[in-house]
C-alpha cells in the first residue's frame, strides 16, 4: 500500500505541465486575423480555334481517343472531351465542327527530293506509260508542247510495266527532234537520254564508266543505248541549263501546294545548297507554306558545319543540320550492293556509288562536327557495310545523342534487323517501294532474300525505331498510300491481294507512328511534333474516315479533308489553295 504522504507531490508535475501548456496556447479564434479566401484558378487564355465533335487519335501511347482540341498561338492549349476543350473558348474563337471525322498528328515525310518533285510536276510524266508504244507517244506529245531546243525531263518511267526491257535512244528519238531528252526511272538510279542529249553532253562509244556509274551499250556495237545508271546520269544531267531562282521557287511552291493537300506538314529533304536557298527566301518572305528539315550532301560536311557556326540550326519552321550519302544503287536499276549474285543477271552483285574510303571518311567527319548523318543503303551487303561504319565511328567520337539513319534499309540480312533493333541506326524506310517492287523483286534476288525485304515487322519486333516517309518523286507524296502499303503489302499489279511477304504487314497504329512519332523523333522533334498533346506544335490533319474503323483496303481512298500547320489551314477539301 502506497504511503498517502506522497500523493501530493506525484500530481504537482501534471498541474505545472497544464500551466504552462495554457500559457504557450494561440489566442482565441476572435484575436486571429481570418485566412484569405482561396482564389478560383485563373480562366484559360482564350483559344483561337477550337476544332470539335472528332474522333481524334493522338499518337500518346495509352491515351484514349479525345473529341477536341483548341489551338493559339501555332500551339495545342488543350486536347481532350468536349467540356474538358470548352474551358478555352472565348468571345472571339473560331469554331470548328469536324463532323465526327478522323484527326491524326500531321504526317512527317522523312525522305523527299522535294524541290525536284516540283520540277517534276511541270515535266512530262511517264509513269503511266505500259507499253514502249505508249512511253513513246507520252515523250512525243509533251514535246510538241514545248519550243524548240527546251529540254525534255522529269519521267518517272518503269520498264517493268512492259515486262523489263529498257527503253532505247531509237524509241524516241524521231518523237523529240527538236529536244535534248532526259528522262528518269523512278528510283532516280537510272535515266534514258536521246541521241540529242548524249551529242551535246559528248558521250559516245569511246566514252568510259564513270565511277560509281555505267553506260549501258548495244552488245553488238558498243553504242550507248542511251541508258545510264547512277553515276553516269550526271555525263548528261551536267550540261543542262541550271535553273534560276525565280524558277526552283516556283517548283518549290507546286511541291508545297502539292504536299499539303495530302496532309504532308513537315518534309524530310534530301536535297542541294540551292534547294536550301529556296527555303530560306521562301522563309523570309512568309512563304514557306509547310515545316522543312533540310540535308545536304555529306561531301559538303565541312561547308554545313561553318554554316551552323554561323546562322544556327534555323527554327521550327525551316531547319538544317543534316547531311545525306549513299552507298550503293537501288534494286530497280540492279546496282544495289548485295553479297550474292541477283538471280536475273549473275554477272553482278551490284554496285556502290560512292567511293567507300571516302564515304567512311566523310561520315566520321560530319559526325565529329555534330551533324546528323542519313545514308542511303538499300542492298544487304550496302546495309551491313553502313552499320559497321556507324558502330566505329560512334566509338571514335565518343557518346551522344547522333540518331544515325539508314535510308531505305529494304533488303537486310537477319543480323542487321537484330543491330537496328540495338539501336545502331534509325531505319527511314518508304512503305509504297514494297507494293511497287513487289511485283518484280523476285526475280532479282530470289525467294530468300524477299523474306526480310521492306521488313517492318521484323524490324518493330526487334525494337527498331522506324521512320516512315516516300522518296518523293520516286513514290507519291501521299502517307496515306504509304499507310495502305505498309498494313496490306498488296502489290500494284493485283497479284499479291493478301500481301506481299505478309508477315512483314504492321497494323495501322504502327503506321501511323511511323509517319508522326517516329518520324518526329528521326528528326530530333518528339518534344514539339508526332503527337497531339498540350503544348506541342498545332499540327494536325483531318481524314474522310477513321482509318481504325474501315476495311485496310479502303486506306488508299481515304481522303484529306483539312491540313493544319501552326494553327492555321494550309488546305481545306474544295479550296485547294494555302492560306
């Protein structure tokens, strides 16, 4: 039992604790100042368009499909439902209902010949052309339209339409008197000159083979048919007249026109330093209907890097920084470089257009001076040759972030889809070349090698990153032909309805991607472009129909309804003009 003398003394601690616990209390409410009131978050600026009632596919992986989206300022404020979108409406916003129709990033061609392209579109176009009777009356017509002495070019013919015999001087030559002629295959690896042109340029049976080119000859006469393979083109394309710059600006404007109305919103370029002339004056003027990245070629690396030096590396609306190679030829022409023989001409393995030494050389060159390097390579040999030389020269220079790139990358070897997929090179490959090549490539290079030819699904299972794009003029500037291409591989001539090597068909989201995200990353720009998100650049297009929805065979008809570059229409269906 507890002794009662010392209960006193045990509760004197809590009663001093009470005190002072008293003492130390904040003052009652009615002596506090009151809390500020908590403000409403500020109203959005108002947008200046807000786009709605679509079905809008914003490339963001796991994001639901949104219904709006509401643009100022060349950016995208907000992306997403109706009320979410409504937020930015103001007293001066323009609506825009698209009617339920489809709306995807705007669509990045990562490889055209773009400023050509517009020349082309003024030339004469054979394309068409099915018989050599025919190719002969399409050359004759257009160049009674022309005054005399005028050059003849552009073409775009295909041999293999008539069944692969190659045109001949004498097909055209009473039908273009009055003109030198010069006219490409569609792969720009292989042109036909008439005996007009060859005579001004002074090629004749006594003329050599270029490096890196042939002059095709008659087997019995040693004469030029006319043909000349890669290198051998410039013999004769060198002695036509330059153009000037009123005219390269206005084939630049027919190639805008003409892109943009296909959704194009920003190109890829691989062109000249007179190409990026173009671009900067239509730049300066405002004039620069869509988004650019410019390339040049890579043997002038030492010439571009000054130029960055000194003006940078331009802006959203027209860059440069890159510059373009090549390795060998191209499947058409039979010059690209493989290991084996092609199976239709055993005497060659094809060929490379640029001196290796060289091209080694100048790659690690550019790449030392921050460039960003895209070589052409088409055959499995040319692809292997370029990805060993990417390996030593990332070694040599040292680590960043160079984003290599391989364009075309369509006939690989099962290792070079495993270093791809490692991230050796981005792999900017053109879907429509596999429907288009399909119908012969075969017979080139046999029923082995077309198994990882124009292999996208291969390469996507291995963890390449894939760019999409369309060689322009070589393949329609159309991503929505590339799109069908690359989901149903189904070959122009009708006879491959269920693919062409089908297990190398991808799905639409695949597609898509490769012509917006990863087309935006090849270009350095995923943080601005290649996705519908808040922020980014407000680039957009708007499709007939939801490609996710409809028969993949019915892509192909799919029509552009609207194309947005910053904010602003560039086309709208029925106007057919740039605003």
């Amino acid at each position: 039992m507890p002794y009662p003398s010392l209960r006193p003394f045990r509760l004197f601690p809590l009663l001093a604790l009470l005190v002072w616990a008293g003492a130390c209390a904040p003052p009652p409410p009615a002596s506090r100042p009151a809390a500020p009131a908590r403000r409403a978050p500020a109203p959005p600026a108002p947008a200046e368009a807000i786009y709605a009632h679509g079905v809008i596919w914003t490339g963001v992986p796991g994001a639901l499909t949104a219904e709006a989206l509401a643009v100022g300022g060349g950016r995208l404020l907000a992306v997403g439902s109706a009320a979410e979108v409504e937020r930015f409406r103001g007293p001066s916003t323009r609506a825009v209902d698209l009617g339920g129709r489809f709306v995807v990033p705007g669509f990045i061609d990562t490889h055209t010949h773009f400023v050509a392209g517009g020349f082309e579109l003024a030339g004469v176009d054979l394309r068409g052309a099915k018989s050599p009777a025919e190719f002969t009356r399409l050359l004759g017509a257009f160049a009674k339209r022309l005054a005399a002495g005028r050059w003849v070019t552009g073409g775009d013919w295909d041999h293999e339409a008539w069944g692969g015999e190659l045109p001949r001087r004498e097909w055209i030559d009473a039908a273009t008197r009055d003109h030198p002629v010069l006219v490409n295959r569609l792969d720009g690896h292989m042109a036909l000159a008439n005996s007009k042109a060859l005579a001004r340029a002074g090629v004749t049976r006594a003329t050599a083979d270029p490096p890196g080119g042939t002059i095709v000859r008659d087997a019995e006469t040693g004469e030029p048919t006319g043909i000349l393979k890669d290198a051998a083109m410039d013999l004769v394309a060198r002695v036509i007249p330059a153009p000037t710059d009123d005219e390269r600006d206005q084939a630049l404007a027919r190639a805008t026109a003409h892109a943009v109305a296909r959704g194009v919103t920003q190109i890829h370029d691989m062109g000249t330093w007179d190409d990026l002339a173009a671009y900067r004056r239509a730049a300066e003027r405002g004039a620069l209907g869509l988004r650019v990245y410019a390339f040049v070629p890579i043997d002038t690396w030492a010439r571009l890097a000054a130029f960055v030096r000194d003006h940078g590396r331009g802006d959203d609306q027209l860059r440069w920084g890159g510059v373009k190679g090549f390795v060998d030829g191209s499947l058409g022409s039979s010059t690209a470089w493989f290991y084996d023989p092609y199976s239709d001409q055993p005497a060659t393995r094809g060929l490379t257009v640029t001196d290796l030494g060289d091209l080694a050389t100048w790659i690690r060159a550019a790449d030392s001076a921050g460039l960003q390097v895209a070589v052409h390579a088409i055959g499995d040999r040319a692809n292997d040759w370029l990805l060993d030389r990417f390996v030593a020269v990332a070694r040599a220079n040292g680590q960043r972030d160079r984003r290599f790139r391989i364009e075309h990358a369509q006939h690989l070897r099962r290792v070079a889809i495993v270093r791809i997929g490692h991230g050796e090179a981005i792999a900017s490959m053109q879907p429509y070349h596999a429907i288009d090549d399909g119908r012969w490539a075969a017979k080139r290079i046999g029923a082995v090698r077309i198994r990882t030819s124009y292999a996208w699904r291969s390469l996507l299972d291995a963890g390449a990153r894939v760019a999409f794009g369309s060689d322009w003029t070589v393949a329609p500037i159309d991503p929505l032909l590339g799109i069908h291409a690359a989901v149903t591989r189904a070959t122009l001539d009708g006879k491959h309805p269920g693919g062409w090597v089908p297990e190398q068909r991808i799905g639409v989201e695949q597609a898509l991607r490769a012509y917006t995200s990863g087309a935006a990353y090849a270009g350095f720009q995923e943080g601005r472009l290649g996705t519908l998100e808040p922020r980014k650049l407000a680039d957009f297009v708007v499709l007939s129909d939801d490609l996710f929805v409809i028969d993949p065979e019915r892509i192909k008809d799919v029509r552009v309804l609207r194309t947005v570059i910053d904010g602003r229409d560039r086309y709208v269906a029925g106007t057919a003009a740039l605003r």
